[in-house]
C-alpha cells in the first residue's frame, strides 16, 4: 500500500531488524540518523512515463540503485567493442527518446491551446548503402555518418538528434537518425548522396542507372501516438542484428543528452489515485522490495484524474524542451514557415511501426 509521507514506520521498522543483526549500538544509531536524513533529503519518488509511473518504495541512498564497482570499466569496454547496447545505455536511450517526444508532443498541446500552430513533426531519417560495403564500419561512421549529421547541424537551428546503426540482411550497415530537422525529402537524400558519391558508393549504381539519384534515404514523420513512444524508444537500442556493428552503436546531441523524464516527489493525490487503480485492478503492478512499477495509460488518466500533476509535467516538458531547442511555447501566426510547416512531400509518410512491412523494410530495404 502506498503512503504519503516522506518515509514509513514500516521502512524505519525494517531498517532498525536489518541494522541490529549486523550492528552495534553506536552503528545502529548511526545508520538510523543517516536513513533519515537520506529520506528526508531524497530528489524524487515517481518517475512517470507515457504508459507507466515506477515509484521507488524504500526511501534509501540512491547508491543502492547505481552501484559503482571495480569492474564498471570492464564491463563498459565489454559493451563498448563487442557490438552491444548495455542494459544502462538502453534505459538512457529509452530516457532520452521519452524526453524528446513527451516535449515535443506538451508544446505542440500548449501552442494549440493558446491558439497557435503545432511544430513540425519529429522525422526519422533511414540511411543506407547503394553498394556493397567496402568500408569498415568505423570509416563509414566516421566520414560518411559525420558528414551527414554536419549537414543535419547546418541547416537546423539547434539541431537535435539520436542515431543508431545495425546491419542489413546483405551486411551492410545503416543508421536510423531521429531529429527535429525541418528539411525536404529531397534536400537529404541529395546530400546522402553526394556523401556517397564522394566515397565512391555510388559507382556501381550510376553504371547501372546512368544517374546519381539513388534511392538511399527514407524520412518519415513521426505520429507520436500511445503506442509508438515507447516501441520506436525499445527498436533503436535493440542488440539484434545479422552481425555485430563495430565500435560505437549509437549516439545523440547534447541537447538530447541532457533532457531528462519529469519526476516528482509523494504526492497525495496521485499516491490515492495509485491506491484506487490498485484496488480496482485497473492496472498492472510489479512490486520489488525497493520500487514498484504501475503499467496503465498514464497522461490521459493524470489529465481527468489527476490535473494539477499532469498540468505540472506539462510545463516541466515544454520548458525543457524551450531550454534545450530553444523552441518558443508561445503561438506563432500560419505564416511562419519556421515553425509550422511540415517539410515533408507526398513521398514520405507516417510511420505505422505496427505494419510487418514497415519492419523487414528498415532491415532489408528494396535493393536498387
């Protein structure tokens, strides 16, 4: 049962049985005063997701949630050059994703409320190689991948952006990019092309074609659904593939990097509500001895529910993403081009990462 208050008798009850088994009586007060001062202290309680809240139930040093040790180096060069995303990075990406979408979706809610016009959707870009692969993959991420994100930077006022490279079914790599560019189709599959070109990628393709035009991008909008949030976040840090990618995986802006999920400490009203959802069964619980994790659709029921949380989340996400993109909530006319057109031509499309096409299509595109 959920609690309102800043640390429980149980938890102080459970810490003096732990305590007193291994302490004496010197340590034991010790080890209660630093309990107490930690939990009175604690930065948050709740972290809340699009479709789940995880509440952290002991009110304990958060050293107990991410413990360094001797062979925190090792394991990270473990990762780092056997073509792996760790278990941390992985919740990074999924942190980082949620940030950028949740900000971007409040803002666009803010700028309509107060008349104005949404942001242009979020793109994700698909790169890939118009022949065989002669490069190794830390050349083609180097020279070609860089350039690419150089151009993305040029032409992108505060440019933002997550890529993540894995192997095609013919061993080729490609890079999934998500960014805030505002730029047409065409524009970035002529400058994928010219980077190609220039690293002789396209040699093979214009004896064939007599043209330069290949088909090597694909830029879709982003749809942030319900539902899409969180498998697009889990498909670009997956560790499958048709082999292992050489040296780094993945990698975003700063901007990105430097966003972070809204969290908040006890509050009552949604520690109720938490408690009502519980006793109905109207959600999914997995309770562990120190956080539990409440599955349900949670923006929408904060918003009825809840609305002074979920009115103060909103404004933490869009003054975060003001910060970090320097994106204005405040509404703009129609007519800023800026800020309200969407870029994208009649080629592109929203995704539906729900359709099996779709998915074999980012692995094994169409050969040219």
């Amino acid at each position: 049962m959920f609690k309102c208050l800043k640390i429980t008798y149980i938890e102080v009850f459970w810490r003096l049985v732990q305590a007193t088994s291994q302490s004496s009586g010197l340590v034991l007060a010790r080890q209660i005063k630093n309990m107490l001062v930690t939990a009175s202290n604690r930065a948050s309680n709740f972290k809340i997701y699009r479709n789940k809240i995880v509440q952290f139930s002991f009110c304990t040093d958060p050293k107990i949630f991410d413990k360094k040790d001797s062979n925190s180096m090792s394991n990270l060069k473990k990762n780092k050059y056997k073509g792996r995303i760790s278990a941390s990075a992985k919740r990074n990406i999924f942190n980082m994703l949620t940030s950028l979408f949740a900000g971007h979706m409040f803002t666009n809610e803010y700028r309509v409320c107060e008349g104005g016009c949404e942001l242009p959707d979020l793109q994700l870009h698909t790169l890939t190689l118009s022949q065989s692969q002669f490069t190794t993959d830390l050349v083609v991420k180097k020279t070609m991948l860089q350039s690419y994100l150089q151009y993305l930077r040029d032409n992108t006022e505060n440019c933002a952006y997550y890529w993540f490279a894995e192997p095609q079914k013919n061993q080729n790599i490609h890079f999934h990019i998500v960014t805030n560019a505002n730029l047409l189709y065409k524009q970035l599959q002529d400058a994928w092309n010219r980077i190609q070109l220039k690293h002789k990628y396209l040699e093979k393709y214009r004896k064939k074609h007599g043209h330069n035009n290949a088909p090597s991008t694909r830029i879709d909008a982003i749809n942030l659904n319900d539902s899409l949030i969180d498998y697009l976040a889990k498909y670009l840090s997956k560790n499958e593939g048709y082999r292992k990618i050489k040296g780094r995986l993945w990698n975003a802006s700063e901007n990105i990097k430097q966003m972070s999920v809204y969290q908040t400490d006890e509050y009552c009203e949604l520690v109720s509500y938490l408690n009502d959802l519980r006793k109905d069964e109207y959600a999914d619980f997995y309770d562990t001895d120190y956080f539990s994790v409440i599955k349900f659709d949670v923006y929408n029921s904060l918003r009825t529910s809840v609305p002074d949380l979920y009115s103060d989340m909103a404004s933490y996400y869009v003054q975060q993403y003001e910060y970090f993109l320097n994106v204005p909530p405040n509404p703009v006319t129609e007519s800023d081009d800026r800020l309200c057109q969407s870029p994208l031509p009649s080629q592109s499309q929203n995704i539906d990462l729900f359709d099996n096409e779709y998915i074999r299509s980012l692995s094994n595109p169409d050969p040219s």
